[in-house]
C-alpha cells in the first residue's frame, strides 16, 4: 500500500519528464518546496557566467534567464523580454556579445538574438529539431554555435542567418560503442524508439497508476461496504470485480514492458549505475543510438585556439582537438582536467594561456601542451584524471569574470564565493530569489528521490534501488498470484466437466 503511493509519483513525476517542451510552460512556486530548494546567496546553479556589455554594465546568466546590472552588482534589472513564459525557457547556458555589439544568448531551447530596436530576444532557427545551444563563440567574423549534437558557423556579416554545419572527424581507437549507462537510459525513458517509445513509456505509468488504484480499491473495499447501504454497496462490489479484471489482465499482457522499465530504471541511479557506469556496449540497432552522427548527444563545450588554429571542445567522453578546416582530423588530449559526470560548468581562456575548466567536480587551470592540471582552489597539480567525482569539494556551476579575470566562483551549495579578500558577495535580490522552479525539474527531483533527501538524507540515494526491487517483488507475486488462480479455475472447469460428463451417463443408462 505504502509502495503504491510512491510508484504513483514515480508514473506521474516520469510522463512529465518525457515532455518537458510540453510542459515548459509550467512553473511551480519555490514556496510550495522544501526549504533546500530556495535560492539562497545565488546557489542552486542560479548562475552559470557574466558578460560585459556597454556604459560599464553587465549582463549575468544561468538557471534565473539574464538580468542586468552594474560593476559592482548593486541594481539588477530583468533582461528576458522575448523569452516564452516558463522558467525552462530562460535556463541560459551561454552568451555572446560580438565585435559588432550584437548580442546572442543560447538556452535550452535553442539561439536567441537581442533586438536592440524591439528591446526583446528573438529565436533563430538552427538546421535541427530542439536544439539545446551549449556555447557560442565568436571567430573571424562568424558566430560558432555548438548544440549537444552538431557544431555550425555563420557569417554574422549576412542579413540572412546561413549555417553551415561543421563536423569534427571521428577520433582515433573510436570503437562505435556507446556507454551502457546512455543505452538503459534511453531505455527507460522510451526514447530509444523516438516519440512512439516515449508514448509507449507514458502509457507504461498510467498503467502502473491503474493497476495501483485498482488495487487499492480491491483491498479497502471490504472495509468501506460494512458502513454504507446495500444498494451502493452491490454497485460498488460490481465494480470492483470489473476493475480487478482488467488489473489482473493489463498487468498480464504489460509484463514484459513494466520488467523492461523497472529494471532499467534501477540502473541509472547508484548504487547499482557504479558497477556499469564505465562499462560500454554495440549501440541497439535501428535505435537513436545507432546514429550516423559520432557526437550525438556528445558535445558539451568549445574554445577555439586562434594561434594554433584548432579548436579544443569537451564532451561526454573527454577533450579532444580538431584542426580549423581539416574536418577530418580529431584526437584526444593525453592529459585531462576532471570533469563531473555532471556535466562541465565552465570552459574558457585565461591570461596566461591556460584553460579554465568547471564542473561540480572543481575548478582548474589546465595547460594541454604542458599536460599540466592544476586545480585553481588549492593550487595543487593533480594527477591526470579524465572523469572527476560527481561532486567535489566545490560543485562549481559557474564563474563570475571581470577583464578576463575570474573574480567569483558559484557553488551549487554554498553560492557565489569571491575569489578575492576586496571582493563581495552581492545580495540577491527578492525578485530574483523568488523565480519559481518548472515542473519538469519537480518531476525530475521527486523521480530520482533527491526530494525526499529532507526526511531521509543521504540515505535518499537508496530511493530508487529500493523503490525498483520492491516493485519487482510487486510485480512477481502479482504474477504467481494470477498464475495460482489460473490454475485453480481450471482444475475447477475440468471437474465440473467430469460431473456433467458423469451425470449424463448416469442419465442415459
């Protein structure tokens, strides 16, 4: 009974996260929250960087959308006009403001111009469907984009947006294979089948929501008959042999599916997704993993190195370089920076040549021809590591820069944290404080158990291990149960076939 409840949550909480353009819209008040999930000191991967624009003002970006403000980050002012209402339409993960004075913004839902006439965002269409942008980048003229599956330019000296596609060659040792995790992953959600197998993991939750409810209804009906007259009560008990019919046949006929989804679902969440985080395997053919594309769903970030004409991003599966024009062309650095399974949170040049690397695994300072990693909080060199922690120390989900120069970090606990003793943490204001959460991340935090971290805490991350064998259990007893009934009833049909066989010889003799 207990299970049931959650399983309902885990049905509901998952048709949400398979739709989250559909639900986009949908915000939900930080009020109605626990108290962790307020916005306190600009935590909670409110911001993700800064960038300088005109009369000595800045724009600031991330989780809250844009907002201007000052030097010293007195005032802030809201600089979304444009964005569609929700939440999930202003995640922001990165800006550009070009040699021109044209500003770019990329988001979760793809690439914005502001139209400085309008005093609003207008979207530009990219060649692929839902484009998530990860970062924009300005070289020679031409505006660099990179979403999670494809790398384009274009020539900003045009009236007309014109993309060209560039694509990084595969890397040398590539063996094809894609992550276990990723294949279980899509498993679950469905969308290894594309839109039909998310529909068909939605239908998979409303038939665990019935088949929850209707036995509910089968085991407190009994109850609740005694105190109610026998009118309704006939009415209600017709019901309920109606309503646990169907609970014993689409359970039967669902089987297979509901084992597929509960399983999978157990794996992608540790304990169990250590045993297979690194483990690799052939993509399922026909699938969306078995994509023509190498990077897809890889590319998370770039840079590009104008002195040695190259271009150095980060994926899912480490740095690698590609020469400018030499498509073809790909190889991974020796030495790597860690960086959060997560995700990276920043990636830029500093003064010196180096690279500046963050994730929720640290922040660092990374010379690649030097193989030389150092991280920027301690000042230690580290050994070379290709995947950091999922969290470090410091969970960086952004830095504040001014000049070029990091000056503030963001931690996705504690906040903005200077980098200077003259530095300060500015206070956040109310209306900025008060941004409410979407829905599909209230889905996302009620799924994965990390809501229930304020009752259970660490403990929480059992939730979902648990929460999958004791459904498994559900569903096997269930099964035995139906298979045990089945058996009884034709063992009754067959005696009573016996009698009636028995009584018309009896008749006829």
């Amino acid at each position: 009974m207990i299970i049931g409840l959650f399983l309902i949550l885990f049905s509901l909480s998952g048709i949400v996260m398979n739709h989250r353009q559909l639900f986009s819209g949908v915000n939900v008040s930080r009020k109605l929250m626990p108290s962790v999930y307020s916005y306190k000191n600009w935590n909670l991967a409110a911001i993700k960087g800064s960038l300088p624009i005109e009369n000595n003002r800045q724009l600031v970006y991330g989780n809250i959308g844009i907002w201007e403000t000052d030097s010293a980050f007195n005032q802030f002012s809201d600089f979304n006009s444009g964005f569609i209402t929700g939440i999930d339409h202003r995640k922001i993960f990165t800006m550009l403001r070009t040699s021109d004075q044209q500003l770019y913004a990329g988001s979760l839902f793809g690439l914005f111009h502001y139209n400085t006439s309008a005093k609003r965002w207008q979207k530009i269409a990219l060649p692929e469907n839902n484009p998530r942008v990860v970062k924009l980048v300005e070289y020679q003229s031409q505006l660099w984009v990179m979403t999670r599956d494809q790398l384009y330019n274009m020539d900003t000296r045009k009236d007309k947006a014109e993309f060209k596609k560039i694509t990084p060659g595969i890397p040398d040792g590539a063996d094809g294979k894609v992550g276990l995790f990723t294949s279980l992953w899509v498993i679950h959600s469905g969308e290894l089948l594309g839109i039909p197998g998310k529909l068909l993991v939605d239908l998979v939750g409303l038939i665990l929501v019935f088949i929850t409810l209707s036995g509910f209804y089968y085991t407190l009906l009994p109850k609740f008959a005694k105190r109610i007259r026998s009118s309704i009560r006939l009415r209600l008990q017709k019901f309920n042999r109606s309503s646990i019919k169907w609970h014993t046949k689409i359970g039967i006929y669902a089987l297979i599916i509901l084992l597929i989804t509960v399983i999978s679902g157990m794996f992608l969440r540790p304990p169990l997704l250590i045993p297979i985080a690194n483990s690799r395997v052939n993509p399922i053919p026909g699938s969306v993993l078995n994509n023509r594309n190498h990077w897809h769903d890889k590319l998370r970030d770039f840079v590009i190195d104008s002195a040695n004409q190259r271009l150095i991003f980060s994926t899912s599966e480490g740095f690698f370089e590609t020469n400018l024009g030499a498509e073809n062309f790909c190889r991974p650095f020796r030495t790597q920076p860690p960086v959060s399974v997560m995700g990276i949170t920043a990636f830029e040049y500093l003064d010196d040549g180096a690279l500046m690397v963050g994730s929720f695994s640290g922040l660092f300072r990374w010379y690649p021809e030097r193989n030389v990693v150092i991280d920027m909080i301690t000042g230690k060199i580290i050994n070379e590591t290709k995947q950091g922690n999922p969290f470090g120390a410091t969970a960086v989900t952004g830095v504040i820069s001014k000049n070029s120069i990091p000056v503030a970090i963001v931690d996705y606990d504690a906040g903005w944290i200077p980098l200077g003793h003259e530095q300060f943490a500015p206070k956040m204001p109310a209306e900025i404080s008060g941004i409410p959460v979407s829905l599909w991340n209230v889905a996302l935090e009620v799924h994965t158990g990390r809501i229930f971290s304020v009752i259970l805490g660490d403990f929480y991350i059992l939730y979902v291990p648990l929460m999958g064998l004791t459904t498994l259990l559900i569903i096997i007893t269930g099964t035995i149960m139906w298979y045990r009934a089945r058996k009884r009833k034709k063992k009754k049909s067959i005696i009573k076939e016996n009698c009636n066989e028995n009584y018309q010889t009896a008749r006829s003799a």
